[in-house]
C-alpha cells in the first residue's frame, strides 16, 4: 500500500478510473461463464493500482479502530466508519456473552429450517420480544435481512397482483417483487404524486387483483425517509397494502429505538414490516412483523426463503435476543443518544470544511464524491492515511453519482470523527490533483445513456 502522497496520474492507466459494473451486468455469448471473464480484466486492473476498495476483511473486530485487509491481501489500519454496528452492540460484554451460553447449550447450529426442526427456545423468545417491541405484532423470523424483504413479497403477491416501489427500494424487494409478478412499477424517489399516479393507472385497469406498496423507513444510500402517514393514505384511497422495511433505522433512531415508523407514530400503520438485525441488532438475522397469525403461519409455508432456509443459529438468535434486551432498556437510550450525537456532530464538522453529505441525519452519512474515477483515487488516498469508509458506486447509487458511505457508530468518538472529516477532506484534495488530466476524457468518453438511474439500493 503507497503512503498515500502519490500525486502522479500517470500510474493510473485510465481504464482502471473508468468504466462500471454496469458495463458488465449483460455479458453477450453462448457460453455463460467465458463471457464473464470480462469483468475480472477490468477487476484486477483496479486492482493492481489499489484501486478496488472492495471485499476487505476485518483482521479485528469491527471496533471504532481495525485492522483489515485489502481484497490484494495487503494490510490497512484505522479509524473505522465502514462496519454496519449502528449501536456497537456487536462487541458488547452481555451480547457476546450471551451468544456463547447459547453455544454451551446448543453448539454452533440450528440443523434445520424454522418450518422442520430449525428453532430453538432462544428463536421463540426471541419472537416474543420483538413482538413487544412491535405493539404485539406477529413475528416471523428469517435467516437474513434481505431473505425477510424477499419472502415479504414473494409470500404474498401473486402474479396478477401489482407491487409498486420507490426506485430507491432495496435489491432484495425489488427481487422480491420480481420472483412474484411482471405487475412492478416504480415511482420516483420520495414522490407521493408519482406514486398517486401509477396507483391511479393501476386502479383505472385493474379493480380485482391486490397492489402493495414498498417503501423504507430510511433510505440506505440516501439517507432519507418517506412521509408514511402520506403513504398509508394513499394505498387507503386505491385499496392497496404498504409494506415498509425499516433495516437502517429500527433499533437506532428515536427515542424508543422504533426508527421513523415510531418517530411518524406509524408503527401500528404499516401492513407489513420488514426489518434486519445486521445494523443495530449486532447479528445477522431479519424478520417480518405483521398484524394477523393467520398472515404469519402463512409465511411460514409459502415464503421460500423461510421453508426453504435454514432457521437463525443458537447464537444468533441468542445475540439478536440480548441486544433487544438492551435496545429496549436505559442502556439503549444512551447508546441512541450517543450515536446522534456523533452523527451530527459529523455533519456540522463535514459541512466546515466544505464536504457534502446528503440526506438527513442517520447513521449512514452519504458523503457526495461524484465521477467514479475521482472516487476511487480518493478512496485509496483515505485508506492509505488512516481511516476506512465504503465507497459506493453503481449499481448501488446512478453512474457519476459515485459517495463515501460512512456508517457512524455509538462508540465512536468526537477524535474519531475529527481524524475521518480531516482524512477525508485531504484524501480528496489529493485526489482531485491526480485526477485532473482525466476530467476531459471522463467528459467527452461518459456516454449519456450509461448514467442514471441505480440497478438497486444495496446493503
Ligand atoms: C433497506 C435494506 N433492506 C434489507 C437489507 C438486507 O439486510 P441484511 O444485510 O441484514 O441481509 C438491507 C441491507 O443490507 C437494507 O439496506
């Protein structure tokens, strides 16, 4: 890894700063997997010159601090805003704890799927608690966050039937949607007209079959969030269903850990919900929370990924029931407030020194970069000075819309956040000297049809 100083563009060959995933979702041949090859080339370019920031692996637990290792091999260290633990519960001594009593009972697996033989006394309890959480809902458990926002959709809707989503909505309820009908619109990002409009041409056409509506409660790339109560009168209006998956902001937001649903006093309004326990809930996991047991038994049977996968481990679930436990006690207040604070203490600071970040306050602090190339000269510069932030590009955000995805954590520290604005804005003040004899050929190569909209909101 270089210092990070390098201000010569000339190593970089352009290919590497150019070009998208996107260039290679729709390989053309008879042979499936020859025609992929494609991608690796332009992978390993990038990779060459550090300029592949992704699929790094933690060398020490996702802490503030951490060592990880580069998708190469080589080593990085730093202040770490990149790991999804929103209330830094993941290291916490009572979750840890009670993940290896659950071990000390069980072992490491649940040996089957919730349908069979899959749960255990800590899944059930588990369901119990999130339920109180939820006003009583009806729980049900699913082995991740993007199974749950899959089975939501695919568990319900039936060909006839029509799923309309915000175009920023997630890849696993846009895939959800896909696996359950043809009847998919979109409506633009946050636009209760658009919505009202397709809900309209829908109705005009169909008067017999059901329409869901797929929104979140906070968007993950965007950091914003709907105005549910708007939403919830809309699909009222036209007969429809709305679902809100709520994986960045449940647990973590609000006074009560009830995310924007319970900020909006909306929790008892949606018709579905769909959550995840990989931001605050320190574990992988997801669940499905809705009105009726007759609903839930029915996901039991006819979502795939809940019969057809293998039911949260021992641990997982003990760990998901033990951070419930704190989330919902003083502690988890704390830990909240602790996090907000850090999260606008980091916008004020980023917005002194003139970095832009998006969307309202949460704990994803999308941080505006712009033209890929750019973007990931950047992004090599920050690691190699000491502070470790996603990078996102298409397909998770539109082409030339390429941000920093800085994940805040409860742990952190007013140092932490001071030692990543500073970094950041040197990373890319360096960046935009080494990148400035690309900016011509960015202007004139970028076709326009290769920009716009995202494929699907990711993680
Ligand atoms: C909005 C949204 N829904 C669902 C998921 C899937 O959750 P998980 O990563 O826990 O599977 C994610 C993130 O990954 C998300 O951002």
């Amino acid at each position: 890894m270089s210092d990070g100083t390098t201000s010569d563009s000339r190593e970089f060959p352009a290919a590497a700063l150019t070009g998208s995933l996107r260039d290679y979702r729709a390989p053309q041949g008879k042979n499936l997997l020859d025609r992929v090859e494609g991608f690796y080339q332009w992978q390993n370019l990038r990779r060459e010159h550090e300029l592949w920031p992704y699929a790094k692996s933690t060398e020490s637990a996702p802490r503030t601090h951490c060592a990880a290792k580069n998708d190469d091999g080589s080593l990085i260290e730093g202040v770490n805003f990149a790991s999804q633990d929103y209330l830094s519960l993941s290291s916490h001594p009572k979750v840890k704890e009670a993940a290896v009593e659950a071990i000390r009972e069980y072992g490491v697996h649940s040996a089957g799927s919730a349908a069979l033989l899959g749960n255990t006394h800590y899944s059930l309890k588990l369901q119990d608690a999130l339920s109180e959480f939820v006003n009583g809902r009806e729980i049900v458990l699913y082995p991740t966050g993007w199974s749950a926002g899959f089975a939501a959709i695919q568990g319900v809707v039936r060909p006839g039937d029509h799923v309309v989503l915000d175009v920023l909505a997630h890849s696993c309820l846009q895939e959800g949607a896909r696996a359950a009908t043809h009847n998919i619109h979109f409506h633009g990002h946050l636009n209760c007209e658009g919505l009202r409009r397709r809900l309209q041409r829908i109705r005009a056409q169909d008067n017999e079959n059901g329409i869901l509506v797929v929104t979140e409660s906070l968007f993950s790339m965007h950091s914003d969030t709907p105005d549910i109560a708007a939403l919830r009168a809309l699909c009222d209006e036209f007969d429809a269903m709305l679902l809100v998956d709520c994986a960045h902001d449940f647990g973590c937001i609000g006074e009560d850990g009830l995310g924007h649903l319970g900020l909006q006093n909306m929790v008892d309004q949606a018709d579905i919900i769909i959550g995840s326990f990989s931001k605050s809930f320190a574990s992988n996991g997801g669940f499905i929370a809705v009105k009726s047991r007759g609903v839930a038994e029915y996901l039991k049977y006819f979502s795939a990924t809940q019969t057809f996968s293998n039911a949260l481990s021992p641990a997982q679930a003990a760990t998901v029931l033990a951070a419930v436990e704190i989330i919902r006690s003083d502690e988890g207040r704390v830990r909240r407030a602790r996090l907000m604070d850090n999260i606008l203490y980091m916008r004020s600071e980023m917005a002194k020194v003139g970095l832009e970040a998006l969307g309202d306050p949460s704990p994803i602090v999308p941080v505006r970069v712009g033209a890929e190339g750019l973007a990931r000269i950047a992004s090599r510069n920050l690691v190699s000075l000491g502070a470790i932030a996603n990078l996102v590009e298409y397909p998770a955000v539109p082409q030339g819309a390429a941000r920093y995805r800085v994940q805040v954590m409860a742990d952190h520290s007013r140092e932490d956040v001071d030692k990543l604005v500073m970094l950041m804005q040197k990373s890319l003040r360096m960046a935009e000297e080494t990148y400035r004899p690309y900016r011509e050929n960015e202007i004139h190569t970028a076709a326009p049809a290769m920009r716009g909209k995202p494929a699907a909101s990711a993680a």
